[in-house]
C-alpha cells in the first residue's frame, strides 16, 4: 500500500538526549431543556486575565467541541471567555506555549537555560519536560533530592533564590516564583517525549524500561483501567501539589503502525499496536473527569492537552482521532517530517507540500497528488475534528540534516543514505536506507548511541548555533558540547518560496541542515494569522537566539520569541467555532462510534464501521437524512459500502495536489436512511465508510427529519436545546402525519412493503411482506414503528 513508512526520530532534546549532555533525568443527559446557552461578545485579552463576570454561567465558556464531565460543575470561565476562548496574557491573541526542558540546568558545564532565561511577558504557556510514569503507573519527576533539576536544584545565581513558600527546591519552586509576577503565564507538566514514552530514567541516567505509557494503559489482552486509575490520581495530585495548570501528554506513539516510536520500546509497543489506541482513548476520557472534578473542587481550571503526530504516516494507525473531545487544543508536531531515519533530503518542518518530496514519490500518485509531510496538511487533519482555535502549530527552534548530499537543488530534494547500512540505528534502514547524518560542528545538539556512547549524526542543532556556522564563527562553547572539529567550508542560507522554509547548505561538506529561522517562523505566524488558528507550540525556547556584540556570536536568547510576541498579539481572535456553519438549535441525544480498523500497516483503504445510536425517546423515521462534514486531509471521494447513497454536498478541496496548500477547511457528505427502516429510540443504525488518507473523524453531524435539522450531542455543541427526536404522528417527522389515519392492523393480513398500519397506539410501516404482529417484531423485524399516534 501507498504509504510511505516515515518513522519520525527523537525531537530535539527529549530526555534520551538528556542523557547525552550529562543529566541526571534526561455523557450528557438532560431533560428537554436548554442545555447550551449563547454567547456574549468576546473579551479582549488581559494580562493578567481579567476574570468573568458574575452574570456568566460556566457552561457559556465551555469551548465548542469539549467534552463536558457529566454531573461536574466545571469552572469554564476561570479560563475561557464567554465566546469559549482561551483568555491568553500579555495582550496575545493567539498562543505562544513553549516547551521548557529540565536538562538544560547547567550541571554538565554547558550553557544552561533556566526559568530566568523564560520570556515571561512574551508568552502565553509553559510546558515543563518531562514527567514520566514511573514502575507503580504514577507521574513522577524522579526520586527527590539535590540533584534533582525538577524539585531539588538550586543555582547560585541572583533572581533564582528558591521560594520558601514552596516545599521543594528545582524548576518547579522558579516556576511558581516567577508565576506570581505573571499569573497569566499557564503552566503545564509534560509527560513522555521520545524517550519516556516506554520508560523513565533513573537518578544514574540509564533507562528502565518499564513500558510506560504502553504498559500503564494496555495488558497483552485490553485496556489497563486499573492503570489508568492509578495514573489519572496521581496525575491530579501531581499538579495540585507542584503548582502546575494542568497536563500536557507527549504519548510517543498510540499508533497501531508497526515500528512507530523509540525502537527501545518496540518490544512492548509492536506487541500491542492493536490495543494503543483503545488504551489512549481512556487514558485521555479518564485524565479529562478527573482533572474536571478537581477543577470544581479547587475552583480553577485544570487544563489537558497533546502533543499529537503530525505525519500522515502515524497517523493513519490512529484511526480516528476521538480524543480530541477531551481535550483543550492539540499541539502539533509539525516537524522531524524528514531527518536520517531515512535517505531521504529535505526540509524538518516544511508548512506546505511542493510536490517534490521523493519520499512521498509512492503518497502523490495514490491520493490525488496530496502529500501528507506539512504543517497544512496536518492542520486541515485536526480542524476536520475541531475549531481551528484549538489546534496550535509546532515550530522548531532546531535543526536536522544530512551530510555527503547527493543531488537536489542546493541539497534540497537530494539523497544521503549512509554508506555502510550495517551501521544504520536501531529501527532504521529496514525499508529504505538510513541517511548519512551531519555530525561534528554540524550536530551540536547531538543525541547519544546507547551502544557506544557516541554520538548519533543528525544534524541537529540549536538556530543561534546554525546562525554562526553562517557567519563562519566557532562559536566559544563548542567545547562544551564536545565539538572538537572546526568549520570547513561556508554556508548560506536558502529560502523554499513553495514550502515556506529555509536550510542552509555548504557545498565544500555537501551537508544540508534545515530548521526554523526569522524568516520561516514569520510565515507560519503569518499563517497561523490568517487561519484562525489558535497559535504555535514552540521546541524548544533554548533553541532561540540574540546576539552577543562583545562575543561576535548568536547566542540563547528570545529574539525569534519576540517576533512571534509582536505578530500574534495582532492577530484578531482565533477561530472559536467547530463548524462553518452555524449548528441547527434543537440538538438530539445521538451518539457516534467508530470500529473495524485494519492495524495501521493493513488500514488501506480505510473502512471503518460507523454506529448511530440514538439515544433519544423518539424514533429517527426512514427516509431521515444524516449530513456529517470531514477534513480535506483526505481526498474528497470518500463513500460508503452499505447502500446509503452517500454524496458529496460540498467539496472542499477538488483541484487535486495540495501545492501550496489545501484550498477549503472541509468536505460534505450526505446518507439517507433506508425507507424501510428506522433509528428507533435506543437503538442504532450501521454503515461502512471507505477512504484514503486518513481524516480526524467525521464530524458536524446533522440530521434532517422532515425538514427540520438537528445537531446531536456527538460534537459536544456550545449551543442548543436538547429535545427528542420528533413524533411522526405529531407532524414534525420524516413519516406522513396520515400515517395516524392508516387503517387498523388485522390479523391474517399479508402486508408488504411500504404499508401503513396503527396498532397499540401506534403507527407501522412494513418493510417488507408480512403477516407478523406490529410491536411484536423488534426493531431489525418486519416493522418499522413511526411513532406514537
């Protein structure tokens, strides 16, 4: 099948690298009532956040599309606006979150970046990495103590004097220290990353390899609810405890393709692709109704969210994305979409398709020409699930690349593979060969081999490194990273008009290094502007740069940080709405399931099986129509293999390639239920959908029933009254309301097809020819029961 096996590497700086640069860690259910209320106009962002009024219930500020707890009191608006937007400091429209990393504490002699270095009045969020889960399934930092960077370090440098408010030394009392001068500042712990997804490290560093969040949510056979449980309470006490906002997982990966993740997991991850995703799913619904209750007991808001895949690759063994309910936004990680798992040349974080990419050589020909490695792409994924004000675009502040380039424009396009492929790393060079990594002075940020200690090519480095190589400076701290080796050769920086991206390329090494400068970080703030989404996710702030006069050389800084500062604080408010239209008033109790995937190597075409259970007291006749809207990441030639006559109303995207980008947010299809047959009250209707690429989920979803539409509560509406499905026999149904003047049923009487009968109170159509007693059938017999008369 078509796919191209993209194996993405460790993100730059996760807790494996920590271990190379010397770390210590590297239901709704309501009566006929309103059940959503309409929203006030939107607030301006304050710093800190202005609190809502007294006149705003907390459902007004529930965001379009979240789950709500049942039976939970949730305090939306300690957090959201009455428009259900994410109130954000600093005078910023959209989000800046930036991931800070415990490992750069500068117990290992190179330059540290510390909570001091965070630009606090720039930024929106906060993510501390890395939490893990530990052997018993609980969140944990690692055992306490002085050497600890989470809870127990301490610097001897002014303005990083600990607290004694809080109990406990490390990152964690500065972030709280510093959060009392900007309270609007959220801060949330990350939990996993690359190297922790399966495991944690101990206080010597080596890894144990406990399974982590594959062994705390699966068994060999099912979901581990009781690790779950475990996790989800420990989680909660984990933030009331260090002060922290809320929850950030970093699951790297809950997918079911065959050699996804760290190959130091695949001993557990490969084994149980086929229950990850149902094991995520509770994980997520569980994280989210336990941090809700603590939200109404602690009167603030607690907030989840996720790193999420952003290649199609990945996500493909994610089926559809239904945890997107739980969450408040997604982060994605629209980058490591090329880097030396493979031969394959080109750009870390490209934010369109250009159609060039040879990885993709198999992926264009198969899917109109659609290519799957950008952030557009990725976007127009999520938003085929959510409000584009919820999904945020990942930016790295580093780089990947190659050495030895053959071929390509500049390198760009090009091939390295490595030249001996018995030295490929694990999990690599199985299917196309591994790539011939750029090391030396061009892999600063280096990632260590767990054989040899070495250090693993990848080209990897921080942009205020990349920017010296640039000028031809060595800068003073390469010896502190053990760099040896100086510059050979120059280096100049491209720019990708198509792709949005620039690489640097030196000619005398043939090595290429693409990352996410000036020049690419204004363009994807430009576009995360312009639609609507609700802001970018930084990895990592160290990797941001300023200029050191004095030393003639960039160094860590916030220069990068204040651009994208200065462009989303006029941006306008992001996108808050899930549709982009507005959901009909009346909203019925339906829900919707999704089952029958292939494992993510076999899901091609994917052909899930769909469930409509209508959980409302009324019928949904036949003859009703359901209307349900999915994302343009997949070919607008989606159809189904029950006989439902589904039809595109609305293509979003029909000129075939995505050059540049997807033209429209979403595709629109209709299926009609059969005439014969019903959605009768607490039962359920089956259909087989089929496409290409994968999508988020279907969502939208309205059903027409005599010309009356209906939201359901499926997509979780902001807005609506909840009623039941229409009577028939009152007028307002898909059935004649003369069904009611249909003549008795009589014993003995063969009916057939289309026939109308009352009997008990009742009106029946026959679905096919029958003698059988109306009532007596059940909903899969010979009656289709319209609806009281």
């Amino acid at each position: 099948m078509p796919f191209s096996h993209h194996p993405p590497g460790p993100r730059a700086g996760t807790a494996r690298w920590a271990r190379a640069l010397g770390s210590a860690a590297a239901g709704l259910c309501v009566a006929a009532s309103v059940l959503f209320t309409a929203p006030t106009a939107h607030a301006a962002p304050q710093a800190p956040p202005a609190q809502p009024t007294e006149a705003a219930a907390e459902s007004d500020c529930r965001p379009d599309g979240l789950y709500r707890t049942p039976g939970v009191d949730v305090p939306y608006c300690d957090v959201y606006d009455a428009d259900g937007r994410e109130r954000l400091p600093n005078g910023l429209d959209r989000r800046v979150i930036g991931y800070f990393t415990s490992w750069r504490n500068g117990s290992n002699g190179q330059p540290s970046y510390l909570v001091d270095d965070i630009p606090w009045d720039r930024i929106s969020h906060i993510n501390y990495a890395f939490g893990h889960v530990d052997g018993d399934n609980r969140l944990s930092v690692g055992p306490d103590g002085p050497d600890n960077p989470a809870t127990g370090m301490t610097w001897d440098r002014p303005g990083l004097e600990p607290d004694p408010e809080f109990p406990y030394g490390g990152h964690f009392n500065q972030l709280n220290k510093f959060k009392k001068d900007h309270p609007g500042v959220r801060t949330l712990v990350a939990v996993g990353g690359w190297a922790e997804t399966g495991g944690y490290f101990d206080p010597n560093g080596e890894r144990v390899d406990s399974g982590g969040f594959y062994s705390m949510t699966t068994t060999s056979t099912g979901v581990n609810h009781a690790g779950i449980e475990t996790f989800a309470d420990s989680a909660v006490e984990f933030v009331r405890e260090y002060g922290f906002d809320g929850l950030d997982i970093d699951y790297e990966y809950a997918t079911s393709n065959d050699g996804a993740g760290s190959p130091d997991d695949y001993w557990i991850s490969d084994q149980r692709r086929g229950l990850l995703w149902e094991g995520y799913e509770e994980l997520m619904r569980v994280l989210r109704e336990k941090l809700d209750a603590a939200s109404a007991e602690d009167g603030t808001y607690y907030q989840l969210t996720a790193a999420v895949p952003s290649s199609g690759w990945l996500l493909r063994g994610q089926e559809v994305h239904q945890v997107v309910r739980y969450l408040d936004f997604v982060n994605m990680m629209t980058y490591d979409l090329h880097g030396t798992w493979n031969h394959f040349v080109g750009h870390n974080g490209a934010l369109y398709d250009s159609g060039l990419d040879p990885e993709l050589s198999d992926v264009y020909g198969a899917y109109n020409g659609i290519g799957y490695l950008n952030a557009d792409w990725a976007h127009h994924y999520f938003r085929g699930a959510m409000q584009a004000g919820r999904i945020n675009l990942g930016l790295p502040f580093y780089t990947r690349g190659w050495k030895d380039v053959e071929g390509g424009e500049n390198g760009l396009w090009g091939t390295a593979a490595l030249p001996d492929q018995n030295q490929c790393q694990p999990g690599t060079g199985v299917t196309v060969p591994c790539g011939d990594g750029a090391d030396g002075i061009d892999n600063l940020w280096h990632d260590s081999d767990p054989v040899t200690g070495g250090a693993i090519a990848a080209g990897a480095n921080p942009i205020w490194h990349v920017l010296n190589l640039e000028n031809g400076v060595v800068g003073d701290y390469t010896d502190d990273y053990g760099v040896t080796d100086g510059l050979e050769g120059t280096y100049t920086r491209h720019w990708d008009e198509t792709t949005r991206n620039e690489w640097w390329w030196n000619p005398t090494t043939d090595t290429f290094l693409s990352g996410d400068a000036d020049r690419a970080t204004s363009a994807k703030a430009d576009y995360v502007a312009e639609t609507g989404l609700g802001g970018v996710m930084i990895w990592e702030m160290a990797g941001d740069y300023s200029y050191d006069e004095a030393a003639g050389q960039y160094e860590m800084g916030d220069t990068l940080i204040t651009g994208l500062h200065e462009r989303l604080s006029d941006a306008g408010p992001y996108g808050a709405a899930k549709a982009e239209t507005a959901a009909p008033a009346q909203v019925l109790d339906v829900d919707v399931d999704f089952g029958g995937f292939a494992l993510g190597d076999n899901n091609y075409p994917i052909t899930p099986d769909v469930t409509i259970t209508n959980n409302s007291s009324g019928d949904i006749p036949g003859g009703s129509t359901i209307t349900f809207d999915y994302g343009t990441s997949a070919p607008g030639n989606m159809s189904d293999q029950s006989g439902m006559g589904l039809t595109h109303v609305q293509v979003g995207h029909d000129r075939g390639d995505n050059v540049g980008g997807l033209d429209g947010d979403f595709h629109r299809v209709e299926l009609t239920v059969p005439s014969w047959q019903s959605i009768p009250a607490g039962g359920s209707l089956d259909f087989t959908l089929s496409y290409r690429l994968p999508i988020a989920q279907p969502s939208n979803f309205r059903i027409g029933i005599g010309g009356t539409e209906y939201a359901i509560t499926y997509d979780h509406p902001r807005e609506g009254t909840l009623v039941d499905a229409p009577d028939p026999g009152d007028g307002g149904g898909g059935g004649d309301p003369a069904d009611c003047d249909a003549p008795a049923w009589t014993t003995g009487t063969a009916y057939t097809q289309g026939d109308t009968v009352t009997h008990g109170g009742a009106a029946y159509r026959a679905k096919w020819w029958t003698r059988d007693e109306p009532g007596t059938t059940g909903e899969w017999g010979a009656w289709e029961h319209l609806g009281a008369c």
